[in-house]
C-alpha cells in the first residue's frame, strides 16, 4: 500500500503523452464519490476488455470546470485526463464534466493509494 508512483510507473500510449500537461503536479490521491472499488475495478477492465491495453475510459468530475480552462486535468498523480467537453447536471446541483482517463493507469491507481 505505500508505493509511489515512482515505484510503478505506467508507460502512457502516445495519445495520452500528446495531451497538454496539466498545472502544478497532483500529490493527493483522486477521490471517488458513490460505489466502491470492486465497482470501479469492474468498470476499468470492461474497458480494458473491449478496447484494449490503451482503452480510454470516460469519467465525470464534479469540480469545477471554467470557460478557457485547460483542457486536461491530473487524474492521479503522474497521470493526466482530458476534458471532453461534455457536462451533465449532477446531485446537489453540481454540474458534471466529462473526462477521459487511461483505464490501464486508473485501474492500476485502485491498488495503490493513489485513489480513495
């Protein structure tokens, strides 16, 4: 439980280094709200199922996002995801952004505290 990322660092496919790096370096886990991790771990491998080693998963992230933000975020640290443009309203009035995230990485992320 206590690896870094440096310990386990994941090779990120060519469409994912492409991506504009996000501001300032993420040091604090990503946090889930709802489900629990077998949910996430069941999500994250059926994408790796149907899409392969370099699948994207689409992820929604209730903070906030403003016109001319960049277009990429930290997911984990080391690991960005990138903004869709898509939003949807969400619980409690809060209006949720599509993302997209490396399933392989996210998946991986589970195991370790990098997300909680």
């Amino acid at each position: 439980m206590g690896d870094s990322p440096r310990d386990w660092s994941t090779p990120l496919p060519a469409a994912v280094t492409a991506w504009p790096p996000p501001r300032g370096v993420k040091v604090a886990p990503a946090c889930w709200v709802g489900g629990d991790a077998s949910q996430y771990q069941a999500f994250f491998k059926a994408v790796l199922r149907e899409g392969g080693e370099d699948a994207l998963a689409r992820i929604w992230n209730d903070a906030p996002r403003r016109l001319g933000a960049r277009w990429t975020r930290w997911f984990r640290p080391g690991m960005p995801m990138h903004a869709t443009g898509s939003l949807e309203e969400g619980g409690g009035g809060r209006r949720q952004h599509g993302f997209l995230v490396l399933a392989r990485a996210a998946l991986l992320a589970l195991g370790h505290p990098l997300v909680v």
